[in-house]
C-alpha cells in the first residue's frame, strides 16, 4: 500500500496495515493505519512535518541520551538506529512500556526525510492474548546454559549503557535475534514494520 502525502512524500507499507480515521485533533494531513494478530494489536499514525523538526539524523547518541533522561520507571530503551541512502534518511526509536495488569506496549517513534521534505510516523504495538511467552521461552533457555540466574543477574540491561540503572530495562528475549521465532510478537512486528518501509 503507498501513501502520499502532502509534501509529495510518500511511504509504501504491507498490504496487511487498514486505513483508519484520523482524529480531529491530530496534526494535518495524518494519516492513521492498523493491523491486529492473536498475539499483537498495533496501529499507527503518520504526517508531514518540517525537516528540521526531526530527530538527528547523524546522531543517534543524542536520541539515546535523551530518551534516557525521559524514561519512566515502567518503560525501557529497547533501540535507537538511523540509516538511509542519499535519497532518503531514517533514524528511529523503540521504547517499551510495562502495562497494567499484564503485556508490554512497544512504541516505535520514527522520522524519515528526503529531498521533498520529512514524515513522522508513531506505532503502538501491543501485546495481547498469553503475554509473556517470548521472555519465558528465552529465559528458559537461557537458564539452562547458565546465561542467566534464577534471580535473574544478567537477564535484563540496557543495551547502549550497563552502567545505566533503572527498575525496567531491556530483557535478552528481546534482542532482535529472537524475533524470526516470534514473529508475531510485537517489538518482532514493530522491526518488520522497520525493514519492510519503503520511503520516496
């Protein structure tokens, strides 16, 4: 599916992704799409934006220093990328938030630019159904190779910066090394969500 917007941008995106309403009070132009699994609820919003309105492009240690200034106790830095041809430029954010009672909402936050102008584009991606599936396998697994600790020392770290310290941090099951055997997990869809982009 291709969307065009106002700046002559445009993102192409798997057909699996539904239009849906915009609300009133989102910026112009936005455009909202949405995509479910047993496993995952996702959805998200794009629209045009200024370009030097972006995150930095070629400095994606700013983005990782901000975020962990800004982070809550219940949420986590899960990734921070940029890359691009020298048509195109991304760079991107993953962060995850604890929800209440149960699951994980992971919240990609990214900017895309070229030549035309720029694109900011938010996903949600929520886990729901039997949550936790991903981490328990993993941790299994790496309990017993000795990886990891029944009071789980080594299990969690944040992965730009050990010596940062938070009650909520990045778990080992999610790596993007685990992703092919959870792939309808959602921090799995979010990266799909990442590589399948097409900007022009």
């Amino acid at each position: 599916m291709k969307i065009i917007f106002d700046n002559n941008v445009s993102i192409a995106i798997n057909d699996s992704w539904q239009m849906l309403q915009s609300m009133p009070e989102d910026p112009p132009g936005t455009q909202v799409f949405g995509t479910a699994t047993d496993n995952c609820e996702c959805f998200f919003i794009a629209y045009p934006m200024g370009s030097q309105s972006t995150m930095p492009f070629d400095n994606p240690q700013e983005v990782i220093e901000g975020i962990h200034v800004a982070l809550a106790d219940d949420q986590a830095l899960i990734e921070v990328n940029s890359g691009g041809t020298a048509e195109t430029r991304t760079i991107y954010s993953i962060i995850k938030t604890k929800k209440q009672p149960a699951g994980v909402q992971y919240t990609l936050t990214m900017d895309v630019a070229t030549q035309n102008g720029a694109i900011h584009l938010q996903g949600f991606f929520d886990e729901v159904g039997r949550t936790e599936l991903r981490d328990t396998a993993v941790f299994e697994f790496m309990l017993r190779d000795g990886s990891v600790t029944n009071g789980f020392e080594g299990w969690m770290a944040d992965p730009y910066d050990l010596n940062y310290q938070k009650p909520y941090l990045m778990n080992l099951s999610e790596r993007e090394d685990y992703d092919e055997m959870f792939p309808a997990h959602p921090l799995s869809m979010a990266r799909t969500f990442i590589n399948e982009l097409i900007v022009q």
